[in-house]
C-alpha cells in the first residue's frame, strides 16, 4: 500500500469514527422527539379516523389529519436518518476492508449531510410553541426609500424562498405587486412543511440594508429598509367572527409577477378590515372564489394573532425574550455588503455576524440555529 493509499484509509477509519459516534446522539435525539409516544399517538388518531361520525365534523377531522401527517412526517425523518446512518457505516467498513479509496468522497458527504441533518432534527425537537408546527404566512413590504427599497424587498423575498426551497418545504405565491422600476411593493406567500413557522418566525423584524446603490449614478452608499411579517396560519379559527359588515370586499385584476403564474383576470381580492384597518390580498387561485376564502382566513390569522399579541403584550411585555419574536417596528438584522456581513442585532454572543452572500442566497440555517438556541438557553434562565 503506498503513502497516498494508506491516507486515504486513514480518513476512512476516521470518517467511520465519527458515524458510530453518532449513533448514542441519534438513539438520544429519539428522545427529544418522542417517537415512540408519537408512533403511540397516530396508531390512536388512526383509530378514530375509523369512526362512523368521524367524518361529519369537517373542521375537527381535518385537524386530526394535519396532526397524523405531521407526526408520520417527524417518525419518517428520523426512521431515515437512523437509517442513513447504518448504511454509511456499512459503507465506510466495507471500503476500509477492501482499501477502496475511491469511496472516501462518497462517505465524507453521507457523513456531512447525516450531521445536517441530525443537527436540523435536533433543532425541530426545540420548537415547542404552540404554533410551532404550524404552515407560515409570510409578507414582504419595502420602507420608505423608493426603487432601492423596493428592490432589497425582493432581494428578501428570493432569501426566504430559496431557503425553503432548500429545506424542501412548500412555497406558494399569494399576492404580489410589482415594483415602479423593480423589485416589489408587496408579496405574501406561504410556507409549509414540519415546524415552517418555528424556523421562520425569527425573520419577522426590519431588515437593514447597506450597500453602493445599483440606481444611484453617482455610486453612493444607500442604506435601505423593508419588513418581513411572518405569523402562523392558525387551524381553528372558529372563535373569529366576521360579519359582513365588519370588512370591505373589493375584486380587482390581478397584476402579475414577472415571471410568477398569476391569473391576468378580475379574480383578485382585496379585503380590508374596517375596525382595524388591516389590509388583506390574494390573487393567485384560479377563481374569486377561491381567493375571498384564502384572504378571509388570512384576515381572521391576522385578527387572532393581533389579539393574542395584545394579551400576551399585557401580561408578559417586561419578560417576553426578543429572539425570536421580532417586532414589527424592531430591526433585527443589517446586511453590510461593503463589509461582506450579515449581523443578527439579537445574539448577544459573539457569532452574530455572518456571510452575507451565504445569507442572501438562503443558507438562513446558522442564523436560525444560533437564535433557537439562545432563545432555549433564556427559557432555562428564566424558569
């Protein structure tokens, strides 16, 4: 075996080192995620489902549903996971066996993404607010300042969706209005998958830009505001009532988005809230229909967590930690293109900053980490 040869196992003993040192993590992160109640837990759910009347309350039924896909989902990631892991291992002791250094490459990215993975996993098993689990409603809105704001909106909005895209949840498109020479005056979406609003909720906050402005002809440094509003998308609304009269309905054509599939008909809707003034719009489904039921459940979603942030403001406005929570009117983060950073104004440790083209083409996961954990560490503080 020559020299080159002989490096090569050495990394693969060590590669298979580090994958039976996760095994103990993993049988440990089965805990933090309760698999075992959360098996216990569908095999009953599933039960019910068998009911004759289960079907009758539609409400109800559709809530037991969410919660067995949501529970098979977090039983599959992690059956894979454990999975995944054996079979790198079985993979890394086979090429040691057979001095195949050839599958060095494959075993070192099986072993990077397994700690992904795993370290994502661990992060989901400290989500445990009560609307954690829930799909995210995300809108974008540009401050004062024109094209350049407008423009780092969209910059925003492509940050938070190639994120998702990445970490595999769903996007979709409801409500978009073009900027006056680029980038955009509004946007909404949402965002579902396991723990969508867990991981989003700490984007809710003014984001701060920095950069030499691409529409100022002399090149000066532009600094530039917009907000990015994220709340849960509640599942049992029944407690908010609209009437009629409560809001205004006003259908309108829908006006596109680039390159985005929107209907070019007078689908669209506009519903606004009299008594609070909060402004709801889709106009992405195929009928006018459609888009009155999404705006009325976005409204009530709106109505809900006003509400409850009302309450809670009322009760808890000296203890309730920061991270995490964003405030509208708070700016949470800068993006220093000059400086080539992104800082979190949140973490008070020293890995607040961090690379901002990394950032802005999605890779929201260190900063999402960071923040989680911080909040978890101020949670055992407190209590």
């Amino acid at each position: 075996m020559n020299a080159e040869v002989f490096v090569l196992i050495v990394e693969l003993e060590e590669a298979k080192r580090e994958l039976v040192g996760m095994r103990p993590d993993i049988e440990e992160l089965s805990q933090a995620l309760h698999i075992q109640a959360l098996t216990a837990k569908v095999e009953e759910l599933e039960q019910t489902t068998l009911a004759p009347d289960f079907w009758g309350d539609q409400a109800r039924s559709s809530r037991v549903l969410q919660t067995i896909k949501q529970s098979k989902d977090t039983i599959e990631e992690y059956t894979d996971l454990k999975s995944r892991l054996e079979d790198a291992i079985a993979l890394a002791e086979m090429a040691i066996e057979e001095n195949d250094e050839d599958s060095l490459p494959e075993v070192k990215s099986e072993l990077a993404d397994l700690k992904a993975q795993a370290e994502r996993m661990r992060i989901e098993a400290l989500m445990v607010g009560e609307y954690d689990n829930s799909t995210a409603i995300v809108s974008f809105h540009p401050g004062a300042g024109g094209t350049e704001a407008q423009d780092w909106c969209q910059m925003l909005y492509r940050m938070i969706t190639r994120w998702a895209e990445t970490n595999k949840f769903k996007v979709k498109l409801l409500d978009w209005l073009d900027g006056d020479a680029a980038g955009l005056k509004s946007a909404t979406i949402t965002v579902e998958g396991p723990h969508a609003y867990g991981f989003l909720k700490s984007e809710n906050g003014v984001h701060r830009l920095v950069r030499v402005s691409p529409f100022d002809a002399q090149g000066r440094r532009q600094t530039s505001f917009a907000s990015i509003e994220v709340m849960p998308e509640f599942p049992d609304l029944d407690e908010i009532q609209l009437r009629d009269e409560d809001y205004e309905f006003v259908p309108f054509h829908s006006s596109g988005a680039g390159g985005q599939n929107i209907n070019k008909v007078s689908s669209a809707v506009r519903i606004t809230h009299k008594a609070t003034g909060i402004v709801v719009t889709c106009q992405t489904e195929r009928s006018q229909l459609q888009n009155r039921a999404k705006c009325m459940a976005m409204l009530a979603s709106k109505l809900y967590e006003a509400e409850r942030e009302r309450v809670e403001g009322a009760i808890t406005s000296e203890r309730r930690a920061q991270v995490g929570r964003g405030m509208r009117n708070e700016r949470i983060r800068t993006y220093n293109f000059p400086q080539n950073r992104v800082t979190d104004h949140r973490l008070t440790g020293e890995n607040k900053n961090f690379n901002i083209d990394a950032v802005m083409n999605g890779d929201l996961d260190p900063i999402i980490d960071a923040l989680t954990m911080q909040e978890q560490a101020e949670k055992l503080r407190e209590s």
